[in-house]
C-alpha cells in the first residue's frame, strides 16, 4: 500500500499539471465527463517506460469507447516530455509534467519513491472522481494491461 494510503474506492485528489502538447490540464475539469487513467512511471527515455508508455496506444479505441482520457504522469520535465514523445513517434494523449514543485501530485498519491521519482502505479478514476483501481507493479515489469482493460470494463457495467 502507498504511503498515504490511496485505494480503490477512495477520491482521487485534484491537482493540475503542465503537458507536453495541452497546456495545462486539471483533474477535476474530467469530473461528470470522462474516467481518467493516471499512468504513473519513472522517467522518459528509460527501457522499461519506452515499453509502457507507447503500449497504451493501440488500447486508445477502447478508451475512447469507455469515455476513459489517458495521461502518462511523471516528474520529467515538459521539454523532456515533447522530445521523448517526438522520439517514439508522438503519442495521442498528453504526458504530464510533474517536475515542480518536484513530484508533488506523485507525493499525494503515495507513489514518489525515495529517490525522487514516480513509481510505476496506474490509477483508474471514475466520473465521480473515485478511484476504482491501484495497479503497482515493480519498477522493471510493465502494468499488465488486461487488469486495467477488465477495471474498465467493470466501470461500464456499473453504470
């Protein structure tokens, strides 16, 4: 469990961060109009994020059917963003900066590791702004994006 104790049936807290091709985005706008997946990771131009990351992609029409936005979170910073995200070929939903204050939204969900990155944790947000799954995986393993396709599903079927 993260340090603060952020679960499945929880708020999500609200935070608004730069991006790299939106300007500056905020949680709480996708309230009563999308569910959201943070996509926490530790750093741009790593071996294991290169993988996550553009492997969202070909779910993106299952998203868009769910009403789920996308965003990668990380504490890089929004230049590093663009050239890492021009580097895999551009990517269709923004990366978020959470470079400064230094990881301070990564710190309200419980998932800035000591060494001052984001762990590798994905969250799916409902409309509600509740928070229906926390999937942790290690740092050197990518988030198994079945779990997070079956949670959206489930999400739909709720409604």
């Amino acid at each position: 469990m993260n340090s603060n104790g952020l679960r499945a049936g929880d708020d999500a807290p609200d935070f608004t961060l730069p991006t790299h091709n939106e300007g500056e985005l905020n949680l709480a706008w996708y309230e009563g109009r999308k569910n959201v997946i943070l996509a926490f990771y530790p750093g741009d131009f790593t071996p294991v994020c290169s993988a996550q990351i553009p492997g969202y992609l070909p779910l993106m029409e299952a998203f868009e059917e769910h009403d789920c936005q996308l965003f990668g979170v990380s504490v890089d910073s929004v230049a590093c963003h663009i050239a890492w995200a021009k580097s895999l070929g551009g990517l269709s939903f923004p990366l978020m900066s959470d470079f400064y204050p230094h990881g301070e939204v990564a710190a309200k969900y419980g998932v800035l590791a000591e060494r001052g990155y984001a762990e590798r944790v994905v969250f799916l947000i409902d409309k509600k702004g509740v928070i229906r799954l926390v999937d942790r995986v290690p740092l050197s393993d990518t988030p198994d994006n079945e779990t997070l396709l079956r949670a959206i599903g489930n999400l739909a079927a709720a409604e």
